[in-house]
C-alpha cells in the first residue's frame, strides 16, 4: 500500500532535548508500577529487586526463602548457617503487618430503589404478600415468593435496620389503637 504524500521528512537531531532526562524518564515508564504505596515508597531504583525486597525483609520466592529441611541431616551441615540478611527498613514489614490486620470493609450494599421497595411493602402490607404482590408499586410484577426474598436479603444485609423499622412500626400501631 503506497504511504501518504509528505509523511516521509527525514529525522533531524534535536539538540535542545536533555537526552539524559529523556533515558530516565524512558526508564521510569517502561518500569512496572508497583501497587503497594509502603513498597512503593521505599523502592531503590538503583538496585535489583532481589536486593530491595531483602532490604525491606521480604522474599522474591518463598521456596528459598524458607527451604524445606532434609530428612537426613549430616553433621557438616548442622554447623554451616547461611548467614542472614539485614533489614535495613523493616518499618515497610511493619506498615504491611498493620495494613493486614486492618478488619476488611464490606463492600457490598443494596440499591436505595429495592430498601425503599421492601419498605414500602412491609409498610403497608405487613406479612401478607399476596397483597404485596397486587400493590401499584410492584412494578417489575414480583410474585409473592420474590417479594418474600427481597425482604429476607434485606433483613440479611440490614439486621439493626430491620429491627428499629419493625420497632416504629410496632409503636405506630400501638399509638393508632
């Protein structure tokens, strides 16, 4: 296929480009981005990752990390100890250890639409779901048995919720009769 009319210009050096800035930047894209922020912040560019991760008190593999004992241990080796590596910035260790034990956040909630739904429901219905499924507002025609699961997942996600509503409603009926 022929080329576009003009797109071949011959290069011409740039000599106002700081060519060491340009290999550097080069260098810090072409790198993966390291996710962990602690990792991230005490990362050397100027080491392996071998040597950093052994700085910061991690291992690259596991396996050699911490190897698997022989069955059979000769007394030569029993006396020969690999000597340990320093930790030079073991608050990265530490900071990973407190992250971990963090409680995880729940994630999952339900949609506002389906709370003020089984609200409504439970509102005007009560138990009976016969009634919930004929009501105006069951627009995507739920049948008793899908209304019922609708109210148990919220009672599942939303238990002190759940119980403070029941209660009003209790004390709304009390206060009417």
């Amino acid at each position: 296929m022929p080329k576009a009319k003009g797109k071949t210009r011959r290069q011409k050096y740039g000599y106002n480009v700081n060519r060491k800035r340009l290999n550097r930047n080069a260098r810090r894209k072409g790198a993966p981005r390291i996710e962990c922020s602690h990792i991230r912040h005490a990362w050397d560019h100027s080491k392996s990752v071998r040597q950093n991760l052994a700085e910061m008190g991690l291992a690259m593999d596991p396996n050699k990390a911490v190897p698997l004992r022989k069955r059979k241990a000769n007394a030569m080796e029993v006396d020969v100890e690999r000597p340990k590596e320093l930790v030079r910035k073991p608050y990265v260790l530490n900071d990973l250890e407190v992250e971990a034990s963090l409680p995880e956040k729940k994630g999952n909630t339900l949609s506002r639409d389906l709370i003020d739904y089984v609200r409504y429901m439970v509102e005007n219905h009560g138990e009976d779901y016969k009634a919930m499924a004929r009501d105006e507002k069951n627009y995507y025609q739920d049948t008793p048995k899908q209304i019922r699961s609708k109210i148990n997942v919220y009672k599942r996600f939303y238990p002190a919720e759940w119980q403070a509503f029941t209660d009003s409603l209790q004390k709304n009926k009390m206060e009417v009769e």
